[in-house]
C-alpha cells in the first residue's frame, strides 16, 4: 500500500496511554482535573482485577450508574462496570478525611 503525503499533521490529540484506553468521546474537552476516581474498599470475588486500598479511574457511565455500578479500568487495563459499594469515590473520601480531620482539632 502507497501513502502519499498531502500536508502537515496537526491537531493530533492521544487518545491511549499505558495500558488504560481512555473513551475518546466521552474525555474530549475535560481537563485532567475533571476526572474522577474512586478506592477500592471491597474485593470479594474480584482478586484478580481490583486492588483494596488502590485508587482506580472511572469512566462516566449514567447507564451503569443508574443500575447502581460504576465503570472502572480494573488491573486489566480494560474498564468494567462494578457495584458502587465496592468504591469510595474521590469526593466522599476527601469529605471523610476533612470531617477526620475537623474532629481532631477539635480535641
């Protein structure tokens, strides 16, 4: 197969990284500080594809979520739906440590 070349690239935009394939659609046009992430706090049955302790990425979902799951890129690379009971979302677990936090000044 021949290519010819036509003009220069430009606006090239990365769309995989490591082992994570972002969704193209749904990152396009958010910053790095919109993302969210969530901690593992509940493994049971899943070993092999989540971490406890570890912080994971989550890709929106309203389908999933609306079904009580949140999608995850799990130890494979790839991301998975997972129930929600299973994650401490980034938001709940800085509000936990600010309210541990207020508490012991507080003393």
């Amino acid at each position: 197969m021949d290519f010819e070349i036509i003009g220069e690239i430009t606006n090239v935009e990365t769309i995989a990284t490591d082992r994570a394939v972002t969704n193209h659609v749904d990152m396009k046009g958010k910053d790095k500080e919109e993302l969210d992430f969530a901690v593992c706090i509940n493994n049971t049955g899943y070993e092999a594809s989540l971490e406890v302790g570890k912080l994971y990425r989550l890709i929106p979902d309203d389908e999933a979520a609306s079904h009580g799951y949140l999608r995850v890129i799990d130890e494979s690379g790839e991301d998975y739906g997972y129930s929600k009971s299973r994650f401490l979302r980034s938001s709940e677990n800085e509000a936990r440590v600010n309210s541990a936090r207020a508490a012991n000044s507080e003393k």
